[in-house]
C-alpha cells in the first residue's frame, strides 16, 4: 500500500514544487497574457459592432436616396417634362401631313392657301434634310417631313389646277415663273455655300468668321431647319385678313398645337432654347389667330 501511495502522490507533490518554484515574473507575465487576451476579445465586439453599423449606415443611406430619388421622379408631372411635350410636337408634325391629306380627300381646292403651302414644302424639306444629317439619324422625323412635302405638293398642284379651271392661266403662269426662280436662287446659293463659308472664315473677321465657321451656322442646314419656322408665321401674317371660308381647320389646328407643344418644350431643355421657343410662340400666335376666327365663325 505503501508503494503505491508513493507512485501516486509523488508527481502530485513534483508538480506542487514546481508550481511553488515559478517566479512572481513569470506568474504576472502569465497573468498579463490571459489580460490581454481577455482585453482583446473584448475589444474585437466594439469593432465589430462598430463596422456593422457602419454598413448598416450606408445602406440605409443609399437606400433613402433610392428612395427620395424615385419619389423625385414621380413628383415630376408631364407638365414639367421635355420629354412628353417633344413626343407632343412629333404628333403634331404628322397633324400638318394629315390635315393636308384630310383637306385633300374632303375640302375644296379653295381654303388653299398657296403662301402658307410654298412655305410649309419649304420647311418640311429643310427638316427633312436636317433630320436625315443629324447624327445619330432621325428616320421618323425625316419620314414625318417627306410625307408632309408630298402632301403639300398635292395640295399645290390642286390649287393651281382649280385658277387654271377659273380662268386665271396668267397667274398660275406668274406663280410658276417665281417658284421655279426662287427654287433656282436657292440651288445656288446651296452650291455656292462651301466656297462663301470658306472665304468667310478665312478672311478672318472676327465675329464673322466664328459664326460662318460654327457648326450650326448659317452655312448649315442645323441653322435654316428651325429658322425656316419664321416664314410659317411670316405666312399667316400676311393672311391676317384672310376670308374665314377660306381657312383649313385642320391646317390651322395642327400649326397651333405645333407651336404650343414646342413653345413648352423649349423651355424644359437644358440649356433653355430661347431662339426655339420664340420662333414657337410666333407660330402659336399667328397660327391661333386664324384659328379662333374660324372657331368663331363656324361654331359660334
């Protein structure tokens, strides 16, 4: 019995001494180590608790302004919107080709006006061009433009017929005669355009020179397209007194609608164009000038 207690208890009595043995720098070392350890950990929760607020912060920060942004959006009405007054002025360019083919098929040679006709040709073919340079190309606006040009020319060509079957061959003589010199003035002054801009610029004229060269210019079709919309109004100015039997309904509707639209749209782009929406607001008024005279001689 003896010997065995002895086996039993002398690793226990080895390990007491060598526990008794340890140095007071070796416990406070061992002691300090658990500390830090201990500290540690206990530091690692803040941080972590910290980064994932922080997370949770931005998150939530991307997500108001997700939100404010789409709440933005919404609040924005289609009275604030270029966009939808745009796609407003794109129908109201085919109302001037439907209203044409409309009086074509149901009303009289006579409310024809052949100013307003020669000018619209005019303008839908600049526009067409325009449309068809512009980059990226614009087909649709350019196809509004090519039926607008066939349907004025229909309705042309329907005038002149009915003064040749009224009797008055000298003044379709008289009117072909100017067209066909105004059309030649025009092809020249296309032709000639590129030698006068360069002789423009390179004369180095200061204002001159810089508007001659621009790429808008008037050496380009970027600059008559839109300008070509002041003989629109030009046109119904001088038909102020204009028989009222003798004014389109549906003409005189589409052009009004068309400088309303594309007054308003101007005016919502960036930079605001105040060029297009003045050459607009002519158009509306002149246009609703004719309008209202009709309005109120046939429907009041």
């Amino acid at each position: 019995m003896t010997s065995i207690s002895n086996r039993v208890l002398l690793p226990v009595t080895r390990l007491a001494s060598d526990a008794l043995r340890l140095r007071p720098s070796q416990v406070s070392s061992t002691r300090s180590l658990q500390t830090r350890r201990f500290a540690g950990k206990a530091s690692e929760k803040p941080a972590q608790t910290a980064a994932k607020e922080g997370s949770e912060s931005v998150a939530n920060s991307a997500e108001a302004a997700a939100t404010s942004s789409s709440e933005a959006s919404k609040s924005k009405s289609w009275w604030d919107s270029a966009e939808f007054w745009g796609r407003c002025g794109a129908i109201a360019g085919w109302g001037m080709s439907g209203a044409a083919i409309y009086d074509a098929m149901q009303s009289s040679p006579e409310i024809i006006s052949l100013n307003m006709t020669g000018v619209l040709i005019v303008y839908s073919s600049l526009f067409a061009r325009w449309a068809f340079v512009v980059k990226p190309q614009n087909l649709l606006l350019a196809s509004c433009h090519v039926t607008n040009v066939a349907a004025q020319c229909n309705q042309m060509r329907r005038a002149l017929e009915y003064k040749q079957s009224m009797g008055e061959e000298e003044a379709v003589k008289d009117i072909l005669m100017k067209a066909g010199a105004t059309a030649a003035a025009g092809a020249a002054c296309v032709l000639a355009g590129p030698a006068m801009q360069s002789a423009i610029v390179n004369a180095n004229l200061g204002v001159v020179s810089t508007v001659a060269a621009a790429d808008a210019g008037p050496f380009t079709v970027h600059f008559w397209a839109p300008m070509s919309k002041w003989l629109i109004s030009g046109a119904s100015f001088l038909e102020l007194d204009r028989p009222t039997e003798k004014i389109s309904l549906a003409q005189y509707s589409a052009l009004t609608l068309t400088g309303f639209f594309f007054s308003r749209y101007a005016l919502l782009v960036t930079p605001i164009n105040y060029t297009l929406c003045s050459v607009n607001v002519a158009l509306f008024g002149s246009s609703a000038w004719h309008l209202g005279r009709k309005i109120k001689a046939d429907f009041m």
